[in-house]
C-alpha cells in the first residue's frame, strides 16, 4: 500500500512532465539558441542581410560546456547549476539549432560557456569569414581557448512560462575600433597567430564581451527587436 502510495505522489508531483529531482522539485525542459547577431547593423551585417562596412559571412565555434547556475541573489555564490547539450562546433549565422536542457524552475544570475578546440576548425576554437565594404575578403582562425562568465546583477526567472532563451554573440563588438587599414592583405586579409596577429589580438578580446543572454519571449528561436533591448546576463562586466 506504501509502494501504491509513493507512486501515486511521484506520478502526481510530474503529471506536467516534470522530472523529480533528489530534493523532489520537478525539472522543465528548456530550450536555448545559439547565434551572431548586430547591434550596429551599418557596422557589421550578417549573411544576406545588407551592406555595411563589414559583412559576417559565416561564423563557427567549437564548444565545450555551457551551464547556467541558479541562485536567489545574484552577490551569492552560485546554486545548482544545470548543462545545456552542446555539439563540438555550432555555426553563429544562418539558421539557429535549438538546443535543449532541463533545469529546476527557479531565479538563476550566471551561465558559463567553455570554447574547445574543434578538429573541424582546423584545432581552433573560432573561424569567421566575410567581405569588407571595399569587397575584399577576410578569414579569422583562433585557437583562444576560454571559458566565459555571463553575469547579471538582478536574477532572471525560469519556469514554464520563461523557458527560452537565445545567447547573442553581438558582431558589432567583434569589429568596434578594428583598424583594417593596418592589415597585411595576401589573397585577401588571413588573422591568425601568424598573420596579422596584432588584430587577432584585438578581436580575440572584443569577442569575449560580446556576449549576451536575452530571453525568447515569443519562443520563435530568434533575437527579436524588442526581446535584444532586455538584457539578462552579459559577458560584458566591465
């Protein structure tokens, strides 16, 4: 009758779908995209979308781990902590995969995201390609391994009703103050450890602030208008 009992609470406690926990909370599915986006659209834009000074054709990360730690208060030290599933490499631009995860309904104010090097990126951990508005071409290989920290003062909820979420890598902030002019151009302009390093330098530094978590309010999969004016965690702490 006991054992009758205990499954009828456990069957009870997940009649939402919910998976219990050891502690007994139930856990949501979550879903989170990964993709590039622009805050200066004359700046920088992105596949098809127009001319500006530098067009993103396409760009690639290899990835390790991302987490997201819930917490009440954001000045704590960081709770439970949940893994969002990560391929070894995810493309930036184009159409974002969704990628899914579960975690226990609650406030969370950090999430961790760890580059890997990557065989298909040639052992590094970010390429990216495009065309400049003079029309010449421009290949970045980095092999800048890091893990990255998303923070925010005020806690963000997640629940069934907050469940989706896009984290934007802001292409704008890869180029801002970028001199180009100064590139070594052979075949076009090649940044790697060997060739124009002093702007991989540069752009290795500005990628690691532009990240950003928005959350997808309308569970389209993409960084709407009005969802990229609210930012809920950022990389960009300074």
């Amino acid at each position: 009758m006991k054992r009758l009992l205990l499954a009828f609470g456990l069957l009870a406690a997940c009649k939402d779908g919910g998976i219990l926990t050891e502690t007994g909370n139930p856990e949501l599915d979550g879903k989170m995209q990964l993709a590039a986006h622009t805050s200066d659209a004359d700046a920088v834009a992105l596949g098809t979308e127009g001319s500006a000074e530098v067009v993103v054709d396409s760009a690639t990360v290899g990835l390790e781990r991302l987490r997201l730690f819930q917490g009440q208060g954001c000045q704590t030290p960081a709770g439970s902590n949940f893994d969002v599933s990560v391929p070894d490499t995810l493309s930036l631009v184009g159409p974002p995969d969704t990628l899914g995860f579960s975690a226990q309904e609650g406030n969370f104010c950090r999430l961790h995201i760890k580059f890997s090097v990557a065989p298909e990126l040639d052992d590094g951990t970010l390429e990216v390609s495009g065309t400049l508005d003079d029309h010449t071409s421009f290949r970045l290989h980095s092999k800048h391994v890091q893990q990255l920290e998303l923070r925010s003062d005020t806690a963000f909820s997640f629940s069934a009703e907050n469940s989706s979420f896009v984290l934007g890598f802001d292409a704008a902030r890869w180029f801002e103050g970028i001199a180009w002019d100064q590139a070594e151009i052979t075949d076009g302009i090649v940044i790697d450890a060997d060739n124009n390093a002093d702007l991989l330098s540069d752009i290795e530094a500005q990628f690691d602030k532009s990240l950003d978590l928005f959350a997808d309010t309308n569970g389209n999969g993409l960084l709407d208008e009005d969802e990229s004016e609210t930012v809920l965690a950022t990389s960009d702490t300074e």
